[in-house]
C-alpha cells in the first residue's frame, strides 16, 4: 500500500487512541465512527484504535469492518473503578499512543486518566458533544460530572466542541475557555443523499400508506427529545386541514413511556402515527421523508439527524438549541422549544408548500451539508490538530495552548 505523501513528516501520528463511554447509538457514537471510516477510507497514516469503557454496542461492527481494533472495559454504568482502570492503564500502555482523544465526559476523564500509562507526553484531547443552556434539567450525578471535568479541564491538550454554543455554556460553568476548539459534525454524503426511489421505500418499511405528507422524528425516546411537543404540534397543523402523518424511530420508540402513549392517543388518531424502535437502515429511507422535525427542549450541540436530513434533501424544522440554528441555515426553519404552537405554525407553514417549494428547501439544505459538514473535510480537520499537536511534542516539551494548536492546524477556536 502506498502511503500518501505527507505520511513521511515526523509530526503524523502514528496511532491515535479514542475513548469513548459506549459504541451504542447516539450522536458522539456516530461522529466517532464515521471519522474512522473517513480516515480508513482515504488511508491516511495515523492508525485508530477505539476503546469503551462499557460493553461493545451496536456501532462495533461498523469498527471491526475497517480493521479498527477495539477493546472494552466491560463496565456498565459510571466512572471505572480500580479494576477497569487499571485494564484501561494497561490497554494504553500496550498500544502506546500519540494522541489520546476522548469522547463525552466519562470518556474525556478515562483519556486524562489514560495519559499517565503513557510514561511520556501524550497530547489529550476532550469532545464535548452536549450543550448546558439549563444544567438544572440535568440529573445530579450529570452535574457532578460536569463539575469534576470543569475542575480537570485545564489538563486537556484541547476540548474539542461540535457547537459553539456549547462551548460558550460548558465556558460558563467553569471549563477553561483557553482549550475550547470547534470543528462541527461531518457526514458521508455519498450515502446520505437525495434518493427519489427512497420514498415508495421508506412506506414499504414502515408499512406506510402512500397519502398524507410524513413527518419524521429520528431520536432515542429520552425526556430532553420532548416527543410529545411534537405529537401535539402535528395535532395542531392537522386541525388546521394538513393531512400530516408522524412517523418516530429511534431506541425505545417501539415502547415509548406512558406519557408519550396517553399524548399519542389524545392528540392523533392511530393511523397518523406510527412508532418504531432503532434501526441502522437509517439512510436508506431518510431521503423518503416530506419533513424532518427535532423538538429536543435541551441538550442539543449539533444534533446529527439534522445533518443527515440536510444531507438527504429533506426540509428541517428544530427547536433553537445549542447550533441548530446555524446548522440549518437557509435548510429548514427554527422554532422555540417547548413551544407546541410554534412546531405547529412551522409544521403548517411547510406543508402548505407545493412539493417543488419543499424540495428546494431540501436543496439549501444538500448545499449547505456539502459546503460545511462533508466528513472527509472534517477528518482533515481532526488529523490537521492531532498533526500540531505531535509536531510541538517533537519540537518542545512545554505544553501548548489550544489556541495555538487550532491555529497551526487551520481549525476554529471555538
């Protein structure tokens, strides 16, 4: 195999450990995934190995189909005790790697901790993926966490953030604002794209009539999604005469909570709703979608599905939490959480479009996806930081800022 040309510099890392808290589905899960298989793909010289501190999930395979090794602590909740720190010391020490890069905050604290297996400097990097508009909604062992990483931010080589938002806010709560660093989510839009078949697709799949405009909402059923403000948003634009038709998948949508059931069924009818619980089919039969819509009331940086959907052509409406709005751009519209009425104006708005109207909306979308999210100009991003960070190793022992870091690898300071 013929190794790209700049592979020869000394500051290329030759390995670069990711610790994430789970493979399971979920948006750092995927960008974590999707930047492997970008790097694989394009065979760029640092080598990956991911390590989980809980039990391998259903993102594993898509790990084990590039060659990417991957180790696991085996744990199920929480932060590792001595046992599974001491395999995670001991799995460092093995592949003794040049960066160590952590995903979400028991995944950033597990790399930190990581790092002195290493015997030798070995730049940490934080990804923050989850925004604090309100950290009083957050349970009280999240704020302990949060708290804990604020105090050890200063440890990291840089915290990587997928929102500016949520860097501001993580800022406000005590992480140090010096080592903040953007660079958003990136997506393969060779399979996330416009597909016309996907629609005759997508019904077949979920079993769908071919009538009414579809809704679609793709996310975990968790309280900070707010299914429910969607539920009766739909209700609202279908009582104003727009045969829409909801369509919500994602992991525990097959069985939703009894809130979200007693919603369901007093704001629509059966056959205007249909439930689903996670699949991995996702892009298959996004692009079948009419609307895409996101009513998370918080915790939101940059929610992938909207990426996805933009990708896909399809039109977006989200609320206004963490970089929603400035992903979406001219792809869709904003309303504010919590705000049923206001889902419901957007809903009503966007089915009174003729499809042509809606499809050029879905064509902002594509274009701004291509112009800002495409994954392999987002991987570049990451091994542009990693790359500074080896090259100052090399160069000097003192430690350098992220600031510094960013600016010699061409990223944003968040």
């Amino acid at each position: 195999m013929n190794a790209p040309s700049y592979c020869a510099a000394s500051a290329m890392p030759g390995l670069v450990q990711h610790v994430t808290t789970s493979l399971d589905v979920g948006g750092a899960q995927a960008m974590l995934v999707k930047l492997v298989e970008a790097g694989v793909a394009k065979r760029k010289c640092a080598r990956p190995a991911v390590l989980s501190l809980m039990r391998p999930g259903t993102l594993a395979p898509r790990l084990r189909d590039t060659g990417c090794p991957t180790y696991t602590l085996g744990m199920s909740r929480g932060i590792p005790g001595p046992v599974a720190t001491l395999r995670l010391l001991r799995i460092t020490a093995m592949l003794r790697p040049d960066i160590l890069q952590g995903w979400m905050y028991h995944g950033n604290l597990a790399a930190s901790v990581a790092g002195l297996a290493a015997g030798r400097k070995v730049p940490v990097f934080w990804n923050v993926r989850h925004s604090l508009a309100d950290p009083s909604v957050e349970k009280r062992s999240s704020r302990a966490l949060f708290a804990l990483s604020a105090r050890l931010s200063r440890s990291a080589d840089g915290i990587i953030y997928n929102s500016r938002t949520a860097a501001k806010e993580h800022a406000a709560i005590g992480f140090d604002p010096s080592r903040a660093i953007h660079i958003p989510n990136g997506f393969d839009l060779s399979r996330y794209r416009p597909d016309p078949s996907a629609r005759s697709r997508l019904r077949m799949v979920f079993g769908l009539p071919d009538e009414g405009i579809l809704v679609g909402m793709i996310a975990r059923n968790h309280p900070m999604k707010d299914h429910a403000m969607l539920v009766r948003g739909i209700a609202r634009a279908r009582s104003a005469g727009h045969d829409l038709r909801l369509l919500l998948v994602g992991p525990g949508m097959g069985g939703p909570d009894t809130a979200l059931r007693q919603a369901i069924a007093t704001c629509l009818p059966p056959e205007a709703v249909t439930l689903a619980d996670e699949r991995t089919d996702v892009a298959e039969w996004l692009p079948g979608l009419d609307l895409l819509a996101l009513s998370s009331a918080w915790g939101e940086a940059f929610p992938n599905v909207l990426g996805e959907a933009m990708a896909c052509g399809v039109p977006c409406i989200a609320t206004d939490v963490g970089d929603s709005a400035w992903v979406l751009g001219e792809g869709g519209l904003i309303v504010p959480p919590r705000d049923a009425e206001a889902m419901g104006a957007a809903l009503e708005r966007l089915a009174a479009l003729d499809g042509n109207a809606r499809r050029g909306l879905g064509a902002a979308g594509r274009a701004r996806a291509i112009a800002h999210f495409d994954i392999n100009d987002i991987a570049v991003q990451y091994r542009r930081l990693y790359a500074s960070a080896v090259q100052r190793i090399t160069r000097d022992a003192a430690p350098a800022s992220a600031s510094a870091l960013a600016s010699d690898a061409g990223v944003r300071q968040a």
